[in-house]
C-alpha cells in the first residue's frame, strides 16, 4: 500500500496510479466477501474505484473513524426506496480517533488529498479535466 501512496504522491492523479501499477503488473490486495471463501486474501488488478477507495481511506492515516456517511435524506434509490447515503466532511464524522494505529501516510496528507478530490467533484462534477480523456489507455 506504501506504494499507491508514493504514485499518488508523485502524480496527484488516482487515473495514472492505476495506470503505473497496471504496467509494471502489480495487482492489488482485498478481501472476499462471498460466502465461498469469505475473508480470504485474493489479489486483483487495480482498478480506479480500488485507488480511490484507498486513498480516502482514513484508515491509511492511522485512524480510527465512525460515521463517515449519512443515511438520512430526501435522496432515494429509485430501484430500492432506500435512502441514499452521502459523505460527510471530516469535521462532521462523529467518532475520529487519529494516530490510532501505525499509518502509510500522516493525517494531514490524507485531509490534503480529500480536500483536492471534493474540489474536483465541486468545480466538475465528478473528476478532474485530463482524466476522463485519459480512460482509454487503461485499456
């Protein structure tokens, strides 16, 4: 994982950490979570939900979080009825234990990173200009 974090540190773009660790064939870590299997390690190609989720993971930081999202609204799954949770910023998270574990980066760096990526999806909607016209080299 150090190393998501050194790419990101680099290039500053979740689309080309995903593009680096794709061309020199390193895979990713996770966990499964069907009932064949459940828990055990299996490793995947990275993908940019995958460096995303990592990269806005307090967890990373060494802390110890509860409450990152909201499940109450006016916003509803069509398909379900069910409420449709959203994020919430760093203040609002009711429990957030920093330097509770050892970490890949410092807390300031993940809030830094989080910042810039709810800058991007405030200006444009959804990611920065330039990446959606790289998506096709991933390939």
């Amino acid at each position: 994982m150090a190393y998501v974090f050194e790419l990101f540190r680099r290039h500053g773009v979740a689309r080309i950490v995903v593009r680096d660790l794709r061309q020199q064939g390193l895979d990713l870590p996770t966990r499964l979570v069907s009932k064949e299997g459940y828990g055990s390690l299996s490793w995947k190609t990275p993908t940019l939900g995958a460096i995303v989720r990592i990269l806005h993971n307090p967890a990373y930081a060494g802390a110890y979080v509860f409450g990152r999202w909201d499940y109450s609204g006016p916003r509803r799954s069509p398909k379900s009825g069910k409420v449709l949770p959203h994020l919430l910023s760093v203040p609002q998270w009711p429990v957030n234990i920093e330097q509770h574990h050892p970490s890949y980066l410092v807390w300031e760096e993940f809030v830094k990173n989080r910042a810039s990526s709810e800058g991007w999806r405030a200006q444009w909607g959804t990611v920065p200009p330039g990446q959606k016209s790289e998506a096709p080299q991933l390939g």
